[in-house]
C-alpha cells in the first residue's frame, strides 16, 4: 500500500469514485502515466487474508454487500404504477462494497462482446418500445483492449471455434476441466454444437507476480485469498499505489459533485468512516460507481444549473437499465461429479450467440456450466434439491447427501434490451443513514428476453440430456428481481439528446466530467460485460493521457 496521500483542498488531477472494475483499471492507467489521482471507495480496504469461506456470512449476512446492511436500503418495483417496496435480501442491485468492487467476488467469466454487438441496430433494425441503438465504436476500435486486458489483468483461456477477432493469444493456458466441463462437451458435441474452454480472470498457473488458483471452490460471491482472481484489487490498485501518483480512501461514500459558476465539476463531497462530512478538490472527476451508484450520484449532484441531476440535460441518467438474461438448468448423474472443487466455469457453448429471426424474437447468448449451489453447502441445503424433493425429516437428509455430490446447473447468460422505463431513481420516501434518497430499481425484462431465456433454458436441458443427466429439472423463467450486472444507465453516444457521455466517455454536458463503468454500456452484450467495462477503461485513460498530454483537458 502507498503512503501517498494528497490535501482535500488542494486540486488532484483526477477523483475517481469507484475502485471497481473501470475505476481501478483508470487509477492504474493515470498515476503511471504521471497525474495525481485519488480514488474514494464506499467500502473497506480488504487484502487477500482477511477473505475467509464463511458462508453464513458471505452469503446470508451479506458481508461483501456492506452498505445494504448499514443503513443504505434499495427499494424495488416492477413498474412506475407500483409502490416501491425495500428488497436487501438479497438487494435488487447486487455488488460488492470494498475496494475492488465487484471485480473482487464475482465469477470471473470474461467474454469479449463480438462485432456483431456494436452494430445490432444496423443489421437487425429497431425494436418497438425500446432504446435500441448501434454503439458509437466499433469492435475494431476496442479489440485492442480487450487485448490489453488479457495480458495486464491476466485472463486464462484458448481461443475457440466461435471466438472474435483477436490480436494476440491468451497470456496463459485454460483453467483444468471440471466434471461439468466434461459433460457439457459430451453434451453438446451429441447435439452438433463446439463448446469451447471459458476464458476466465482466474490464473491457471502464476503470472505477474501471483499465484496460480488453488481450487478451493469459493469463487462466486467470495474474495480471494490466494490473489489468483484478476480483480483490480489484487492487480491495477497495488501498482496505482506503487506510482507515488495515487492515494486509495476507502470508507469515502460520495454523496454530492459540486460545480462551479462556470459548470465545471471542482469538488467531490464524501462522508468519511465515521460518517463526517469531508470534500477533495479536483481539476478532473471520473464517476466509475456501477450502473445504479453512478446515476444515483448525478440525481443527487442536482443545482440551479442542472435541475434535472449532473449531466442530465438528455434526461437519460438512469435510463436504459439493464441487467443481462439468466436461466438455468439442472442435471443429476450417476456418478459423483464433485463440483465443490475449483472455479465456477470451465466449458462454454457459444453456438447461440447471434440474433436468430427464426426464433421469432430478438436475442442471443452463452451457454456454461459449473456447481453455482454445489460449492456452499447452506445455500444448497435451501435451494440445491428439485421441487419435487422433501423440505424436511430423513428423506430430505437422505437426498441432500445423495444429490450434493451428483449435481450441475447448466446455465443460460444472455441479452436484455435497453427499455427505458426499466431505470435508476431517487425513492421519495426511503432515506439511508445520512438522509440520502435511496436507490430505487424499477424494472421488468422485455418479452423478448425472457423468450431468450427460456430458450436458453431448453438448450440446456437438452444438453444435460444428451450427457446422461438420470434426473433434469428447469426452474420457472420469471421477470429477474435481482441485478449483478448493472448496464446502460449512462449510455454512451454522438446525440446530446439521446445519451450521456461521448465516445471517449465525458458527460455532453460537463466538459471535465468522465462517466466509465456497466453505465456506459449502450446494448448488454451475451451475460458477461466485465470484460467490455474494462476495456472501455483502458480505452478512456488511453485518451485522457494522449489530451493530457496535448494539453486538450477542461479542467476545473
């Protein structure tokens, strides 16, 4: 950790507010490149030994999710019609509060999004009642990047047969087949499809640095104690610290972005660990929060000069949520298959990728499969066994001990379309610990994702079928009431009128104001967006250090 530290009331070049996925990748990017920069994270600053495999905890008690059980609830509704109602267990916004953010606990699926993603709209036209819009770039425009992030992060992986465009190969080999990887191949091969190894941000073997994963099977959900999870904690945050450039407060929650009289971003207002009100003075802000946090915080940046929230002359702040489709599948064999070992995923089928106009609606998505239940043995005490199964006495003993060990989910990861009643909000009436308006969810998926993963669903089961699964069983696909992918809410483009931030990531309205996260995503992409976040935050420092440099930045 750096002992660097910087005076709040002396402007820093930058202030990030998020240490996440984008925002640890810009830290990185911009203290090397020699710019002051301090980050303020809502949550604790956590290092490799203090993550533990109590799942009580984790899981139940929501221990990464901090803030939802300290006085910061979310409320949730279907649509505009309905009352919001508080939901915390589990939040509808679901991510993790700590420096590293959600890079820290999540799965660790990294699929690039493919050509085909940034130009949807050209190619399939639009679709009644929603946003959808081409992306501003192009594949080819962010495919190094992508790059960048396989061999900065460290992503393990080989390329497949339905691959994208890709300018160098994976820095280091696939993670080892699990049982469900094996059957998924058996599977899918029966059928005529070509899985393929996932690429993942978990290291096979050491690199850079860090140690290779240990298989103890507490990924999802989970820190990890060894380093092997490419979070930016355990890679872009030390070496942001290592420049003498960058000061990490963790326990800052950002409350406010002040501006001056001439509309510039001077001033980022937090509260402290001890809840006290402090501020940092800036040249340059950079709102990298997620897709709820990041709107929330330009709704509450309100003044007489933006009435309607930071940045929100467009009135899209909020708009176009989306949180990507996910159905599943289940599948029991004969045969122990031990899915409690290792990382979540370790086989993907990407066959069903594209937009089909056969299936009489849009979308397209991934299929994996992996234990999810299997490695946390309360959680699947409660939800592991089919509906059919026992809830209580020997029976249900009896099946938990058999099952445990023979099971797989098969899942289905997928679009969401960008609708924009699906949104942000400040709730009217729900506060947090400090007076803050709660973050409101309002959402409900389009038909045409929730036909994406029922389809989804139906490939899976067919796949566990043809793999020899004794016992299949799909849970109903419903509108999702829970969000860990975050997108859209800021979305990126050329129309002032119509989005957020430019291409290069700077609000159309506040010329020294950056936006880079899950918000600025303008389509969803397949079900796993991390890798496109920060390859868009490669891309952003990658342009902010070239205008820096030619002395083109606004600054306040």
């Amino acid at each position: 950790m750096s002992n660097t530290t910087f005076a709040t009331r002396k402007a820093v070049d930058f202030v990030i507010v998020g240490s996440g996925s984008a925002g640890g990748v810009l830290a990185r990017e911009l203290s090397q490149a020699g710019m002051d920069v301090v980050v303020l994270e809502q949550g604790p600053y956590l290092r490799a030994p203090d993550f533990h495999h109590d799942e009580f905890s984790v899981i139940f008690q929501n221990e990464m999710l901090s803030g939802v059980t300290k006085g910061d609830p979310q409320t949730f509704r279907r649509s505009e019609n309905e009352q919001a109602q508080i939901q915390d267990q589990p939040p509808i916004a679901f991510y993790a509060r700590m420096v590293g953010g959600s890079s820290a606990h999540f799965t660790g699926n990294y699929w690039r999004f493919r050509p085909v993603d940034f130009k949807e709209k050209s190619l399939l036209g639009g679709i009644e009642g929603t946003g959808f819009t081409d992306w501003p770039i192009s594949y080819d425009d962010l495919e190094p990047y992508y790059t960048k992030v396989d061999w900065e992060v460290g992503v393990s992986g080989v390329p497949g047969p339905n691959e994208p465009p890709r300018s160098k190969p994976y820095p280091v080999p696939p993670l080892p087949v699990k049982s469900s990887g094996v059957l998924l191949e058996k599977g899918a091969r029966k059928l005529g499809l070509n899985p393929q190894p996932a690429p993942m941000a978990i290291l096979s073997q050491p690199y850079n640095g860090r140690p290779g994963c240990i298989h103890c099977g507490f990924c999802i959900g989970f820190g990890c104690e060894v380093n092997a999870k490419s979070s930016t904690l355990a890679t872009m945050i030390p070496q942001a610290e290592a420049s003498g450039h960058c000061e990490v407060r963790p326990d800052s929650t950002v409350i406010r972005l002040e501006t001056n009289d001439k509309g510039l971003v001077n001033e980022v207002v937090y509260r402290d660990a001890e809840g006290n009100e402090q501020a940092q003075k800036a040249k340059m802000v950079i709102v990298a929060a997620n897709g709820a946090e990041t709107p929330r915080l330009l709704l509450l940046s309100e003044s007489s000069r933006f009435p309607d929230g930071l940045a929100n002359a467009s009135g899209k702040v909020g708009k176009y949520l989306m949180f990507n489709g996910h159905s599943a599948a289940h599948g029991v064999f004969t045969e122990p298959l031990n899915e409690y070992k290792s990382v979540q995923v370790t086989r993907i089928v990407m066959d069903y990728y594209n937009s089909d106009p056969k299936r009489g609606f849009y979308g397209g998505g991934g299929i994996d499969a992996r234990p999810l239940l299997q490695s946390y043995p309360i959680f699947y005490a409660m939800a592991g066994l089919p509906p059919d199964a026992p809830t209580w006495g020997a029976e249900y003993k009896q099946m938990l001990a058999d099952y445990y060990l023979r099971n797989m989910l098969v899942t289905g990861n997928s679009t969401s379309l960008p609708v924009e009643s699906n949104n942000v909000t400040l709730d009217p009436e729900q506060k947090d610990q400090w007076g803050r308006p709660s973050l409101r969810i309002t959402y409900h998926d389009h038909p045409d994702d929730l036909n994406m993963m029922k389809f989804l669903q139906e490939r899976s089961a067919a796949i566990l079928d043809a793999a020899g699964a004794e016992k299949i069983w799909t849970p109903e696909v419903v509108p999702q009431n829970l969000g860990a992918h975050l997108l859209g809410t800021c979305r990126m483009g050329t129309d002032p009128d119509e989005s957020v931030i430019n291409p290069l990531h700077r609000a159309h309205d506040v010329p020294n104001l950056y936006i880079c996260d899950g918000s600025s995503l303008v389509t969803s992409g397949r079900g796993q967006p991390t890798m496109t976040i920060q390859a868009l935050a490669f891309r952003a420092a990658d342009n902010l250090i070239k205008s820096a440099r030619a002395g083109e930045l606004t600054t306040a």
